[in-house]
C-alpha cells in the first residue's frame, strides 16, 4: 500500500469516527429526572396482578398474593395456601363477594376472611396456567393456556357451566385477555401458531380480528374498550407489535388506526392499557416503560406527546405488567417490584 492510499485511509477513518461522535453527542438523550412522586415497594418481586377491593390492594406475584395497604403499599398480609402468579395472571370480584385469583395452578375463590374457599384447575377447567379473568352478571370467565371456561353460581355453589378451545371458535387455544364490548365478548390470543389475533363472540356467532387486517402482531396483550363501538388493542412480542383502534360501523369491526414506537410510543411491544378516573390513557411497554396520554383521542395525532415514565425516572422496572388506580396513588405492577405513584 502507498503512502497516498494510507492517507486517505488515514482520512476516512477520521471522519468516520468524527461522524460517530457527532451521531452519538446528537442522539444522546439527556439523563432523566427522578419523579419523587415515585416510590419502589417489594423490590425484586415480579407483580403480575394488582386488584383494588375499595379496602385493601391484592397483588398477586411470582412469591403469593399478598394484601396491601391501598393508601401507602405496606404489605399487611401473605395469603394461604402458596399460589404464584409469574408471567399472567388476574385478580378480580364476582357479586357475591368472592376474590377470585387466577395463578399458575388454575382458579381460587378467596372470601372476605381471605380464606380460600374454592380451587378450580384442570379438567374441570382448561389445563395450564389461567391468564386472564372476567367477572360478568352471569357468572366468571377464565381464560387459560388452553381454552376458557365460564362458571356461575347454582344453589350456592360454583360450577363450570361452559368451556370454549380452538375447536369451538377461539382462533387459538390460548386465552390471554377476554373483556366485554357492548353485548360481545372479545377474546385475545396468545403464543399464536395460526391466525391469533382476537376472536369476538356475539348473538350472530364468530367473527375474528387478525394481522391480516392490520392488527400489527398476532399476539395480543390488552384489549381496553372506549365504547360499544371503539376498542384499543395492544399487541406484540419482544420488539414487534404496536397499538391499534378498532372501530364498528355498520356491525362489522375494522382496524382503522396503529401507533407504534415510530409514532411516540416508547417500545414496540405493547403490554398493557388503563384509562384513569381523569380520562388519561397509560400505554405500557415490555422494555421502555409508560407514556400518559390526556385523553384517548391524542392518539389521532403524532408524534404522541406526554410524560414518560421509566427506571431513570424512578419505576422499579421498564416493564409495567398492571395498573390500578386509588384514592391518594396509583400502582404499577412491574417485572421487578410494585411501583406507587402519588397523586
């Protein structure tokens, strides 16, 4: 190699590098402010279902349910017997006053003793973990690794009085989420192999909602209606996925919007929504914690603006699996530890 080809190697190096420090000094974003409004409770301990009774917060963990103080997030109480809720899980009430905790196990009725009064699991309902629950009139449903069940009360006692799989109209076995929209019942999928996506149940039968018209991942993680006719629906896995809105016109469910990190959402994988007493929308993330909306409708607009919460600004972890909301605080269920955000 001659002397002008090292120069200009000399050269191209040197700009390069320059380029890198001015792409790195440009990109660079300025460090965080901790929000002292933030405090870290059960440090270490993954959350994976918060429940507010109007006394006590439940949250359930990869350790037990504990009961918490709703006003500070002192633990006051481990229940028995042992149940873990690790990767999914829900805690929610039924009208008689039951607590009902699904974990790795199956299903549990607690009463207001916190005495477990009932243990459902398999085969009287699907086998594998129960990932999501939702109380209605008539009854309970439980979505699980594998189909959901619906259980009502008859002469004083809960039964199983329906189980719908892949093979009766899910688009897949796995039931990650179920809420009601108006008189339908949406149910999300998880670990797709076929289709995924949503799978909608009304008077007039099946309908389904895909990737295939636009949802941006198979995999769904939460399903937050605004009304009878417009869903929120967030998706993903890992880096893939987004949010999108679902909107009804003339009986038939279309996706007419997607928002995702190239829009303001912080991290592709959507992992929960929750929308506040104020109308302020949370969208969480799998790796890059919580952007607040003022309202839904902010999501017609980009690139989306609001706070964001993350580690740097004092959450226990990037990943916010749950919210509730209480009188004096918030609290966020994270990977690593419960998060409480004062008011």
């Amino acid at each position: 190699m001659n002397k002008k080809s090292i120069l200009i190697l000399v050269i191209l190096f040197g700009l390069l590098t320059a380029s890198g420090i001015a792409y790195q000094f440009i990109t660079r974003k300025p460090a965080a402010e901790k929000d002292e409004a933030l405090s870290v409770l059960m440090a270490g301990t993954e959350i994976s279902a918060l429940y507010d009774d109007g006394e006590k917060v439940w949250a359930g963990t990869g350790e037990g349910v504990f009961i918490i103080d709703r006003d500070t997030g002192e633990t006051l109480k481990k229940l028995e017997p042992d149940i873990h809720m690790i990767f999914s899980a829900m805690i929610t009430k039924t009208e008689d006053g039951l607590v009902w905790v699904g974990h790795e196990d199956g299903l549990s009725a607690f009463d207001r003793g916190y005495n477990e009064v009932y243990r459902i699991c398999s085969p009287e309902i699907p086998e594998g973990r129960v990932n999501t629950l939702l109380a209605d009139d008539d009854g309970l449903w439980a979505g699980s690794q594998n189909g959901a069940a619906h259980l009502s009360s008859k002469d004083g006692a809960w039964v199983v009085d329906k189980i719908i799989t892949k093979e009766t109209g899910l688009s897949e076995d796995v039931v990650q989420v179920i809420r009601r929209v108006g008189d339908e019942l949406w149910f999300g999928s998880y670990l797709a192999r076929d289709k995924g996506g949503i799978s909608i149940l009304s008077d007039a039968g099946w309908s389904y909602l895909s990737v295939e018209d636009g949802i941006p991942h198979s995999y769904i993680n939460a399903i937050l209606p605004l009304s009878d006719a417009k869903v929120l629906i967030g998706s993903g896995q890992m880096i893939y996925g987004g949010l999108s809105i679902a909107e009804k016109t003339a009986g038939k469910w279309t996706i007419t919007t997607n928002r995702d990190q190239n829009d303001g959402i912080p991290g592709m994988k959507v992992r929960d929504l929750f929308l506040d007493s104020a109308g302020r929308l949370f969208i969480t993330t799998e790796t890059e914690g919580i952007i607040i909306l003022n309202s839904p409708d902010e999501l017609d607009t980009t690139p989306l603006e609001g706070p964001i919460l993350t580690q740097e600004n004092g959450l226990s972890d990037n990943e916010v699996k749950c919210i509730i909301e209480c009188d004096k605080c918030y609290f966020f269920g994270c990977k690593y530890g419960l998060t409480r955000w004062e008011k």
